[in-house]
C-alpha cells in the first residue's frame, strides 16, 4: 500500500493517531462498521 493513497478520506480505511486502549469504544466503532460492509482496514498512527 502507498502512503499516497492514504491521504484524505475513503471508506476503506480509518486512520486512528494512537489506539486508546482505555477507550475502546472509539475504535470498536470503526472496526464494527467495517464488519457489518465490504471490510476495511484501521491505521494506527496516522492523523486525519
């Protein structure tokens, strides 16, 4: 995967800056999305 094709936004991808581990829900709603569609991928350590 190329970084530019990370740049902006896509249904595919969510970009996370850091997984808050004691905030689990900002992230389960991301990885649920993806579940309940044509999947997707999370990145970690990426801002918007």
């Amino acid at each position: 995967m190329n970084i530019k094709d990370l740049i902006g936004e896509a249904t595919e991808y969510d970009k996370k800056l850091v997984l808050e581990e004691k905030k689990p829900k900002s992230w389960c709603k991301s990885v649920s999305a993806f579940a309940n569609t044509f999947g997707g991928a999370l990145i970690f350590g990426i801002s918007n």
